[in-house]
C-alpha cells in the first residue's frame, strides 16, 4: 500500500500489475513506470479510455473502490432500476459500516438476485471486499484479492453503458474525475 494515499492499493502501477495479475485480462494498457495516479490519468486520455475506469477499479483500496462505484451508479441513476438502488444502499452501509453484518447482507442480497446490473455487481463488490464467500457458518472460502476490483469494473462499465451515447464520454470522464480525486491527485 502507498504511504502517500490510504485509499490507493499500491503507489506505482506496476505494483498494481505485480499483486493481481488478472488486471492483465482486463487491460491492454501495461504500465511502463507509471505511477498509479499518473496511469489513471494517461489511460483517460488513450484510445481506450474505459481502461482508465477498470484500472482504478484494481488501484484504490476495496472500500474506495466500492464507494467510488456506487457513486459513479448514482450519477448514471436514469438507467437504473429500484433494484439497483437498493443494491448500492446495501453496498452504502457497508462502505459506512464496513463490518461483517453489513458484508453479508450485501454479498447474499447479490448472490440471491436473478439478474447481474449494475447496482448488483456493486452490492458484489462490498460482499467481496474481504472475509469469505461462503455462507455464514459454512467453511471459510477467502476471496480473491481482485473480485472486488473486477465486480466494480463491472457495475461502472455496465452502468456507463446505459448512459446515453451523447453523454457516455462526458460521464466517462467524470467517472475518471472522482476516481483521480479518491486517489489523490491533485
């Protein structure tokens, strides 16, 4: 973890890389001694820049990750549903209360839904922030270090996919604002 930032995983990108490489499945983009901000901020302004959203997805801290998707769902909220609020209210408390009541009710209420939207994958992203991913009183399954990140990745793309086509780019750039401000730029 960065000493600079709390809410960064790691300081460089590559640290990033080194600790989930399964981010090398979600991006093209390597980093090439970047740091993380410093990557954020050049995939916004590449040929891809939704890899700006997925690399911040993997670089802040799971609960900043979570945060920041629910945010990002709240300003995209005409393509969402009553499901999906409901959703990110139960990914809100954990990020307000991250403790293990608050972890399960958000990873059940996901589990137990029909259909993965956007509000889902965030509700997914709280349950899967630490712990297990059994059911309470079932052996402990610890949970991947990348799952939060990749169903954060997932609720933001899906979510910036229902925003209108004229308004996706403006939206994706201030999706990337609030990760950068999260992050720690200046």
């Amino acid at each position: 973890m960065t000493q600079q930032n709390p809410n960064l995983r790691f300081l460089t990108a590559q640290e990033v890389f080194q600790a989930m490489p399964q981010i090398e499945e979600d991006l093209t983009a390597r980093p090439n001694g970047h740091e993380a901000i410093g990557f954020i901020e050049a995939l916004a302004k590449s040929q891809t820049p939704e890899e700006a959203l997925t690399f911040s997805a993997y670089a802040l801290e799971p609960r900043h990750a979570v945060w920041w998707g629910h945010e990002c769902l709240r300003h995209a909220d005409a393509g969402l549903g009553d499901a999906d609020r409901q959703m990110m209210d139960l990914a809100a408390h954990w990020v307000g209360a991250p403790d293990e009541d608050h972890r399960y009710a958000a990873l059940d209420a996901a589990m137990n839904s029909s259909a993965k939207t956007p509000g889902v994958w965030i509700a997914f992203a709280a349950g899967w922030s630490s712990g297990s991913m059994a059911p309470k009183g079932a052996p402990a399954v610890p949970v991947a270090p990348h799952f939060t990140a990749r169903a954060v990745n997932a609720g933001v793309l899906s979510a910036l996919a229902r925003v209108e086509r004229t308004q996706r780019t403006a939206m994706l750039q201030t999706y990337v604002k609030m990760a950068l401000m999260l992050a720690g730029s200046d």
